[in-house]
C-alpha cells in the first residue's frame, strides 16, 4: 500500500472530543531512508502525557522544501526545511548523519486555508481539525476532487476525518478512475478503514465483479473474498453471478486444499451449500480416507455428514471392530453411537451373557446394564 498512516493514542477519538485537544505548536521530526526511490520515512511526534502522538508515512523528498539527498548524506549536517500543506506549515530544524535525522519543528496554521474553504461553502475547521489536516496533506485540491467527482459537500470535520483515516487525493483519484463514484464521503472513509483500496478493487475487476456498491466492497472485504480467492474458486469451477455465495464458502472456511480433497475422495462437483456443510460438519479429505480404509466409501457425502454429526469416526468404529462387531453398516453404527454403545460395555456384557447381538446390547445399554 502506497500510504500509511499511524496514528497512535487519540486521533481517533470522537469529534467532540478531539475538537478540545491542544494543538500542539512544536514538536519532533525524524526521518530515516525509505525501500521507495525518490521517497522517505518521515515521523512526526508531537503533544505531551495522554494527548502524545505519533504520526508517520512514506513521503517524496520533494514534499520537503529546502531540504536535498546531498543534506541527508552529509555527517552531522545541520538542516533547515520546511514541510508545506494546503492547511499549515511545518518549519523543521534538525541535523543529519548518514541518511538519518531528527529535530524539532513549529507549526503554524495557514488562514488563506480556511478562506479558501468559504469559497467553497465549507465552514472554518477548528484548530486541531485544520492541525489535523495538515498532518495528512489534506487541502482545497481534496475538496475539488470531491465536487468533480459528484460527491455531496464534506464539512471540515468530515475533511478531518478523511485525513486521519487515510482518505487523501490520491485515494479518492485511484478509486474514481476505476468507477467508484460513491456520492458520501463517509463511503470513502468506511471503505479505507476496511482495507478497501485501488489493488483490492482492480483485483475484483479482473476477476469480473465491478461496479460493486461501498457496501458489497466493504463485505467481500471484511470476509477474505479478493481476487486469489475468486481465481482459485473459478479454476475449480465455482464461478457465481454474485460473491455472496464465494462469501459464504469463505467464512466457513471453503478452499481449494478442501475441494481438491473432496475431488480426490471421488466428490466431485458439489454445490456450494454442499461444500459448506461438509467443512461445517468436518467432513474434510481426512475423515473420508480414514472412514474409506475402513471400508465405508458411500456415494453421498450427506451419509458421512450424518456419521460425523454422531461421533461415528474411525477409533470408534475400530473400537467396536476390535469388540468383534465388524461389518455394521454406518446405520447400525449411528444407532450403536446415539445409544452409549463402547468397546467397555460390549466386553462387560459379554462377559456376563456370551456373545450377543448389537440389538441385544443396545437394549441393555438402554435399560441402564
């Protein structure tokens, strides 16, 4: 993911409340090399006791105006640069020893910022909001975006919001040019607040499901159901014209391992309520084999699905072969199972009786021998 922000301790708290945090008007940098070419590690602390933050995310050296690669290179180089916004302004001092620095910054708010804003019809933000704002890029150029794209007129606090949950420009550009034109910007902090980005997206327009709601993307989310998971269900043969059915399997924990399980035990094309109810009773590649080496291979799978669901496994059936009751069919072995029939009681019976049948002992199980 190309943006991450870390927000720690309250920036995520209610508006009323974070409407009364202090905006703090200094604090401390540190910037550390980035994986990314042309990019950098940029953490930003800030507040004392329980409002201390810390803010961090891959940023362009050019966002870092009069700071360069050869400053950063330097040992013990002294730095002065800034970190402009739309909302505010970050004014860094510091030093650098081999790529990494840190320092303190000042922070001033921008008020062409809020006029800009009334021309847009917006109120003027509170200062932790318009900090907010600051902290995350967010300005103006957001708003346009917004009103270009059909979106119904955010408030500023519904801007801050977006900034610290991650809802940028970028974000709102990436999703739009894939068709997601969702009209309330709450939409859009809801969906990046599942994970719902740009690749997610892209992955279910490959596999053939576009023009999802916010909400359909938020689910299919929420449950594991992106692009790997539709390929391999689709290779298998499982193409539905809607994902709630590749949900369901998915929750229940429906996967290729298991289908090509099933495949192998000779049950093959089942449907999709038939996979979840096998997975949900346990009825996976290993009991079929045990149950198949014990020489009870039946044609419906819904015949193991009713010895699971009784406790007939196979240390229950070679417990009763071992008692010298071989052969019973899984009917007879239900029967055995619902009634409290062990090895134990077989052998006490027995011992008292002589050999008897399954019937017999079934009948004295019941009567409380």
């Amino acid at each position: 993911m190309r943006l991450t922000v870390l927000l720690l301790t309250c920036l995520l708290a209610a508006p009323a409340l974070s409407a009364q945090r202090p905006v703090p008007s200094d604090g401390e940098w540190m910037i550390e090399p980035s994986d990314h070419s042309g990019r950098i590690q940029l953490n930003i602390r800030y507040g004392e006791g329980r409002h201390s933050s810390n803010w961090g995310r891959d940023v362009l050296l050019s966002e870092l105006v009069g700071l360069s690669a050869a400053d950063m290179g330097g040992s013990g180089t002294t730095v002065h640069f800034k970190i402009v916004r739309s909302a505010g302004t970050l004014d860094c001092e510091g030093w650098f020893r081999r790529g990494k620095g840190s320092g303190h910054f000042t922070y001033q708010a921008n008020p062409d910022f809020v006029a800009e804003l009334a021309k847009r019809n917006i109120g003027a933000p509170t200062a932790w909001e318009q900090f907010e704002m600051t902290m995350a890029g967010v300005g103006v150029e957001l708003v346009d975006e917004l009103k270009g794209q059909g979106y119904e007129r955010p408030t500023a606090a519904q801007l801050a919001r977006m900034a610290t949950h991650g809802v940028d420009l970028e974000y709102v550009r990436d999703i739009g040019a894939r068709g997601y034109h969702l009209g309330d910007p709450e939409s859009l902090v809801r969906m990046r607040d599942h994970g719902v980005d740009p690749e997610f997206i892209e992955s279910l327009d490959r596999a053939g499901y576009k023009n999802l709601s916010a909400e359909d993307l938020v689910r299919v989310r929420d449950h594991g159901v992106d692009g790997d998971y539709i390929a391999e269900m689709k290779a298998r043969g499982y193409q539905f014209r809607d994902l709630e059915s590749l949900v369901r399997m998915r929750d229940h924990g429906v996967n290729a391992e298991l289908i090509e399980e099933l495949n192998g035990a000779g049950f093959k094309n089942l449907g999709a309520e038939a996979l979840v109810r096998l997975r949900d009773h346990g009825v996976d590649g290993d009991y079929i084999a045990d149950m198949k080496a014990l020489g009870y291979a039946p044609t419906d799978p819904e015949d193991l699905v009713e010895a699971r669901d009784h406790g007939v496994d196979p240390s229950y059936i070679s417990s009763l072969k071992a008692a010298g009751y071989d052969g019973l069919s899984l009917a007879d072995l239900r029967r055995a199972r619902d009634h409290g029939v062990t090895r134990q009681f077989i052998e006490r019976v027995k011992a008292r009786y002589g050999t008897t049948s399954l019937s017999e002992v079934i009948r004295l199980r019941d009567r409380g021998l």
